[in-house]
C-alpha cells in the first residue's frame, strides 16, 4: 500500500502534466554541409554573405535582384554540350541519380519538385565548371572574363558559404571528359582545376579530408588538417596584450618566410630558454643599432621573436573570414580555427597603433589604405563568435607570461630609450666609456710624486 506523502505526490504530478505535442528536432543529414549562415551572424554584416550577381544552389534561387545572370547560364550549358558532345538527357540524369544526396547536403530543405531541382542544380553546376575552364584556358572573348571587376564579383560569390553546390556532384558533371592525367584521378584533377581558378597557388591541399564545396576547400587551403596536435588545448584565446604592448616588452615580429606564409594558423612565438632567465641576454639591444647583424642567424635567435604568415587585409578580406567563421560555427564548432585566428588578430589590434606597428613589420599587408580601417575591420569580426576551444590558447598564455615578467618590460624599455638606432647607440656607448673613465678617476688613488 502506497503511503500518503507518495500519494499525494503523485496527484500534484498527474496535476501538472501538460499535454505537449510531438515536436521533432530538425532534421540534418550526416552528408549535411551547406548552410544558411545564423541570424545573429547575419545581423552583423548582412552584404558579407549575400551574392551579388549570381545565385548558386537553392539558397537563394529565385530572387529577382539575381535573375539576369540566368541567360548566360543557359549560355554556358549549351557551349558546355557543344565542347563535351553530350546531350542535356544524359547531364540531367547525373543530377538525378544523386538528387537525394544533393538535397540532403543542405540544412534548410528545399520546396523545389524535382524537375525544377535537377534543372537548377545542373545549370548552375554547368556554369561553374565551363566557367573555371574558360578560365583556365584564358578564353578571349568571354562576357564575364572580359571584364575584371565582373569576374572578381563573381568568384565572391562562389565562395559564399549560403551559395554552394556540393563539390561530389561538381567532380562528377567535370568527369564526363576530363581527360586522364597522370597520377590525378578525375576527382583530384577537377580539385587542382578549382585551386588554380580561386587562386590558391595551383595547389593540391594536403589533407586527406573530403573538400566539401568550395568553402570548405579555402577553409582547408588556408588550415589543412595536419596541425600540431600538441596545440588543440581546451580555451580561449585570452591574449590581454595589443602588438603595441608586446612590442614594448621586447618581442619582435617577424614575417614568416616560404611555402608556409599562406597558412594563417602557422604562428610561432620563438624565445630561447635562457632568456626566461637572463632577459639581458637579449641581443634586441644590438640588432636595433646595427641591423647588418640580422644576417648572423645566432644573433636573431637570441631575441623573442613571433613568426607570423601575412595577413592580408583588402576588399574582400570581410567576406571571405566572415564566411569560413559561419562554416565553422554551424559545421566545425569544435575546430574552430579561423575563429581562433581572427580572434588572436582582435586581441593583438586595439586601435591604429598596433596596425600600424604591425604594417610596419610587414605583417600585415594594408589594401584598404587607412590603417583605422583594418584595426576596425579586424575588432568587428569577431562580433558574435562563439569560441570555446582555442588552437592559440597555448601561444597566447606564453605571450601573457612574457609580457608579466617585469625583467622583459624593463629591458626592452632601455633598449627602445638608449639603443633604438645607430646614433643613439653610439652616444650610449660613448656617455658609458665616459662614465667609466670618470669614475675610475674618482676612486683611484692620487699618484705619489
């Protein structure tokens, strides 16, 4: 017999039942990849992941401010069946045999039937691969190649993460008379075809990872999947320093030289042991007075130095970061690396004296002009970005440690007051030796005569 207190119990729970109806979680594919970029995200900067000129997918199909491109879609097909001999069946069931899995890559369903469907898919996968090969042909005569700032509008948008076709069904449409090339599958000649028309130095990424679409494939040019493993720690970036300060603490940057100067994530914070120690040991002193010795490797050693790859900052900067960040909060939120990259970025730029310390390093490479604009461009980024995990959590608490050490402050304040040039240096030098002699006048004893 059940007692009271349970009785009674139970009556209060029977008394708040509320009758709820099935709600079903939404729905995503495992093949899901292409999404339409969060509100919140979108509020920010609404033009950044817009197209302008051309609607790709089923994202944005339809709109009227993007209808004119639609004929010269119809153009390129055709010119495409006339360059590969195959009729618009024989394409079209292509896009068929895969619609389910086509549909099934975005995360928003598409109410298209599935003539209208296949028909968009197959024009608009047309028009991209006949548009890389004129490209790459350097096709004369072409309406959109023939005029520059056509073309660069139109690779934006083919980058946007909202107007993506999946890169399977791209390879596959490519494959029907790509030729063989050897030691290139069909797959990776189309992949090396789509590195060489959005610029990514004609190279291959080297990651075994599937390239999703095409902002997936400048997500893994820029930070390929063979990263240090010792640097995916849990945090964020906590970077408390601006470059200004860091510089005022001694550390010197530097521009990371060879291949590895295109991958952002590639930053290296180099201090040897002893200078934890002996911060007098630092040779910065030195190599601000005489820089020739910058061509002894041992002596650039012996200076805390921040390897950096170039950060490029021009027109397109904001569309292409603000688009791979999207890809990486809905797709990668726990391999966020290009949101732990503009982080970092936020955090060492305050104001336009850090860019301008950091243009002046040849870090950054200024192509909007006003330095005010990147350090604004660069503080708004990161507006609305979630980051638990950070890849530079590690490097950002060693730069905190070196500025907190007072010894380093101290050191590289005497260096930027005393031995910031040559001529300064030298009266350094001279005002030492004859402090010296002084003084040894002073405390030796008089000679006997």
């Amino acid at each position: 017999m059940a007692s009271p207190a349970f009785t009674h119990s139970r009556l209060a729970c029977e008394e708040l039942i509320i009758d709820v109806p099935q709600v079903m979680e939404p729905l995503e594919w495992p093949e899901c990849c292409i999404y339409r970029v969060p509100k919140l995200l979108r509020k920010v900067n609404r033009e950044a992941y817009t197209p302008k000129l051309i609607s790709i997918g089923p994202l944005h199909h339809g709109k009227k401010d993007l209808k004119d491109m639609e004929t010269l879609k119809l153009r390129y097909f055709k010119d495409f069946c006339f360059r590969t001999g195959k009729c618009q069946k024989e394409l079209a069931s292509i896009i068929e045999d895969n619609e389910i899995n086509i549909r099934h890559c975005y995360a928003e369903a598409s109410r298209l039937s599935s003539k209208e469907f296949v028909r968009m898919i197959l024009l608009d996968g047309i028009f991209i691969i006949e548009l890389f090969l004129r490209k790459s042909e350097k096709y004369k005569g072409d309406f959109i190649l023939s005029k520059p700032l056509l073309t660069n509008h139109i690779m934006e948008d083919l980058i946007l993460l909202e107007n993506q076709l999946p890169f399977f069904i791209l390879t596959e449409l490519h494959g029907l008379f790509s030729p063989s090339v050897p030691d290139l599958d069909k797959s990776t000649y189309f992949l090396k075809l789509a590195c060489q028309c959005l610029h990514l130095d004609q190279n291959i990424p080297s990651t075994t990872k599937e390239v999703k679409h095409f902002t997936d494939l400048l997500r893994t040019f820029y930070c390929p999947s063979n990263l240090d493993g010792e640097r995916k720690v849990s945090g964020t970036t906590s970077l408390l320093y601006s470059a200004t300060k860091l510089d005022q603490a001694g550390v010197e940057f530097k521009l990371k030289a060879g291949p590895e100067n295109r991958r952002l994530l590639d930053i290296e914070f180099k201090k040897l042991c002893c200078l934890n120690y002996f911060p007098c040991f630092s040779c910065s002193w030195l190599l601000a007075c005489l820089p020739c010795l910058k061509c002894f490797p041992f002596l650039v050693k012996v200076q805390p130095l921040l390897e950096v790859p170039n950060f490029v900052v021009d027109d397109g900067a904001e569309c292409l970061y603000r688009n791979l960040m999207a890809l990486e909060q809905c797709h990668y939120p726990s391999e966020a690396y290009i949101c732990g990259y503009i982080a970092l970025w936020d955090a060492l730029i305050n104001n336009e004296k850090d860019v301008d310390l950091l243009v002046d390093r040849k870090v950054i490479v200024n192509a909007l002009g006003s330095n005010e604009a990147v350090a604004t461009l660069v503080n708004n980024l990161g507006q609305q970005i979630a980051e638990n995990d950070s890849y530079f959590h590690v490097l950002a608490k060693k730069l905190n440690a070196h500025y907190d050490n007072f010894w380093n402050r101290h050191m590289a304040s005497l260096t930027s007051v005393y031995f910031p040039d040559i001529w300064r240096g030298t009266a350094t030098v001279v005002g030492l030796i004859v402090l010296g002699f002084t003084l040894w006048d002073f405390i030796s004893p008089p000679s006997k005569e």
